[in-house]
C-alpha cells in the first residue's frame, strides 16, 4: 500500500512537471532560462516590445485630453513621439531591462534561479510582466504631461531601465541617475503605475531608501549642518512644485509656452522672407545677426526645439541678483540661553524679471513697516515677499532656526509670465539661441 501510494505521488509530480513545462512551451513569451544574459536579451526583445501598444496608446488618450484642456493642437508629429523617443527604429531602445549594475545598484531578477521550481518561476514571470507593464504606463503618463518633450533641462529622463528591487542597495523603487531612471521593481508584489507617480511627485525619487523614510523636518536640520550640495538639495525637495517637470505648475507653464509657440510658427510660416528679416532686424542687433538665408528657417527650428524652450522655462528660476527688488526681511528674536544657536532666515524667490521671457526691468516698490513692542505690521504691495520672523527662545540645548519662506503666487507668476511671452519676446530668445 505504501509503494503504491508513493507511486501515486511521483505520478502526481511529474504531471504537474509535465503540465508546467507544456505550458510554457505554448507561450512563446516565457523567457525563463538558465542564463542570465539570455533571460534579459529575452526581456528586452520579446516582454518589453509586446508591453509597447498599451504604453503607446496611454501616452495618446492622455494627450489628447491634456491638449484639449489647454486648447493645443495635436500634429502627428507630437503622437509619435513616445515611440520614436524610446523605441526609434533600427536604434537602440532608451527603455531596457537590466541586472545588477556596476555601481552596485539593482539586481538580476531572481526567475532565473535554479533553485525555483516551475510552478514559482511562472508565477514570478507573470508578476514581472504585471509589474513591467504599470512601469511603461508611468513613462507614458510622463511623456504625455511634458507634452511630448521636455519642459525643462533637470529632472527628465531620456533612459529608462527597469531593474529588480535591491533591498540591500540604497536606491528605491524609482531613482534619477542623471538623464536616466531607474526603476527598481519588487519581486514579492505588484506595483501600480500610480505608486510610481506618488514616488516622483513626493521628490523621493530624488532620495536613497534611508533618506526618503527620514522626516523632512530632520533633514532640514542634517542639511543645515552639512555641505552646500546638501543644502542645495534641501532647497530642491522644498520647492519640488516648481521643479518637477510634472507637477501642475509646470504643465501650466509649458502649456502656455506651446500655446504662443505654435501659432507664432504658424504666423512666421506664412511670413515671406524679406519681411521675416526686415522684422528681425528690429529685434537683434545688425551685428549678432547671421548672414544666412536660412535665417527663418532657424529661427522657425529654434523655436520647435526642446531644448530651447526647456532653457527658456528653466531660466524663470534661475538666481538673479537685482537691487530694488521689493523684498522684505524682518527679524525680531530673543535668545536667552542656547548651547548652540544657528539662525538661517531668508527669502526664496522666483525671479521672472529677467528671465529669458522678461525685459530686465525692476519695478519700484514702497511698504510701510510698523513694529510695537513684538508685535510687527506690514503693509506692502501685492507683488512684494514679506518674510516677518518674530520668536523669543529661552532655553535649549541644540537651537536651530531655519526659516525658508517661499512665496510665490502660481497664478500671478503664470500672468506676468504671459503677459510677457510676446511675439518678439519667443523671436528674440530663438534668434539668441542661434546666433
């Protein structure tokens, strides 16, 4: 009874064997196998193109709809570009499957283990593709809210290569490497194309595993004491809003500058070309200019370029120095006993007066300040950065005061920024980029 019964168990077992292998045979996506380097070029040849349409076809509804809140235009041109960004034909794909790299970070995925039974492997596959799958659907809601380019010469990626999870390693799940992301997938559950998203929105995607699970009020505090590229990356996570590429403000912002853009193209198209260089002429200095005939057509390129406007949207942030500005500090503290005292007070503020879109002029701006005892009272004009600090610190061990106040009116700094991207103003800024 006993050997029968032992029989009946080896039977059992090669047939689910059997009926594993039988599956996998008839799937001719599976790229389970034995090597390493086989499994990954597998990957990158068979699971990644076949996970390519729904990423595509993502990228095109949500840009329509997008275009459509803005009332942009939609050229063929723009609902190619996913494709011919990541996937160019006969060129190497910018979205790929990897390993460990050298550096340390990501690993090799763990289905090509022997040690996993096939029944294990196959359920690991599947994750991989679920999870594969959420990835690519987060670069294509990307790519779709920079509009079909990039909207600012930091923090966009032009790579993207998607690894597992190294839980002993320092990135997470999403982490920028220069003009690369990195997207570290776990093997042990599913993860949605909207985990993704909250990872970069939150600015984790700029931190190391620790740092993101640090509070940020502690990190201010360690970047306070550390070096300047700490405390400039402080400064970064503090006003992500303006900066990330994706955030609400920045589509704002590119979304004008799509807008003005491509009706002037549309205007300058039509222009014949003695005209166009007559109009020119206005605008730039006879010197500076180009003795070209193609001079239009320049400009016309320019003006289409990514990187020009990304220039143009990065140069609203950029850090000018200009008197008269209309800033206000006010600092009205008593310290009675602190072992250590740091005080760091100042303004953050985005600078659009000179801007590449701006004329380089400074308003003149008047306030009126009363203070009372500790009571302190401003009346200023609209447009000016009031920063009032008025504390009393008795007691302490460590003290540290660090008052970053940012105050910026999105929808102010969104008209003035209209208001000022002219017909000359976008022509004048192409024309410099190439001249």
């Amino acid at each position: 009874m006993g050997a029968r019964t032992g029989l009946l168990k080896l039977f059992v077992a090669g047939m689910v064997i059997t009926s594993g292998s039988a599956a996998f045979a008839s799937n001719q996506e599976s790229c389970i196998l034995p090597d390493e380097q086989q499994m990954l070029s597998c990957l990158n040849t068979t699971l990644i193109p076949s996970l390519v349409p729904a990423a595509e076809q993502t990228f095109k509804d949500y840009y329509h709809r997008l275009s459509q809140s803005y009332q942009l235009p939609v050229g063929e041109g723009d609902l190619s570009s996913f494709r011919s960004k990541y996937f160019p034909q006969d060129q190497m794909p910018a979205v790929e499957m990897v390993g460990s790299r050298l550096d340390g970070s990501g690993k090799t995925f763990r289905i090509i283990k022997d040690s996993y039974f096939l029944v294990g492997k196959r359920k690991a596959e599947k994750l991989l593709r679920r999870n594969a799958h959420e990835a690519l659907q987060f670069v294509a809601y990307f790519h779709a809210r920079n509009f079909g380019k990039k909207n600012g010469l930091l923090f966009n990626f032009n790579r993207v290569e998607i690894s597992a999870l190294n839980v002993e390693g320092s990135e997470g799940v999403l982490a920028l490497d220069g003009q690369t992301l990195r997207i570290n997938l776990p093997e042990d559950r599913e993860i949605k194309a909207k985990d993704l998203l909250q990872l970069w929105n939150s600015g984790d995607v700029l931190l190391t595993q620790s740092q993101a699970s640090t509070p940020r009020a502690i990190m201010k505090v360690f970047a306070h004491f550390g070096s300047q590229k700490d405390k400039m990356g402080m400064k970064v996570l503090e006003n992500w809003s303006f900066f990330n590429p994706i955030s609400d403000f920045r589509v704002q912002l590119a979304a004008l500058y799509h807008g003005h853009s491509k009706t002037l193209i549309q205007k300058l198209q039509k222009l014949p070309d003695s005209q166009f260089k007559s109009w020119i002429q206005e605008l730039v200095p006879q010197e500076q200019l180009q003795k070209s005939d193609d001079l239009k057509d320049l400009v016309l390129a320019s003006m289409n370029s990514a990187d020009v406007y990304a220039g143009a949207l990065d140069s609203l942030f950029s850090e000018k120095k200009s008197s008269g500005s209309g800033d206000i500090n006010i600092i009205n503290r008593k310290t009675g006993l602190c072992l250590i005292k740091v005080s760091n007070s100042h303004v953050i503020k985005v600078d659009w007066d000179e801007s590449e879109f701006g004329d380089g002029t400074v308003e003149s701006v008047s306030a009126e300040i009363k203070i009372d005892g500790g009571k302190v009272d401003v009346t200023a004009a609209s447009h000016q950065d009031v920063h009032v600090v008025n504390d009393q610190t008795w007691v302490g061990g460590v003290c540290v005061d660090t008052n970053d106040n940012v105050q910026v009116n999105l929808d102010s700094l969104l008209r003035a920024v209209k208001k000022r991207m002219t017909d000359k103003a976008l022509v004048k800024m192409a024309a410099k980029r190439i001249i």
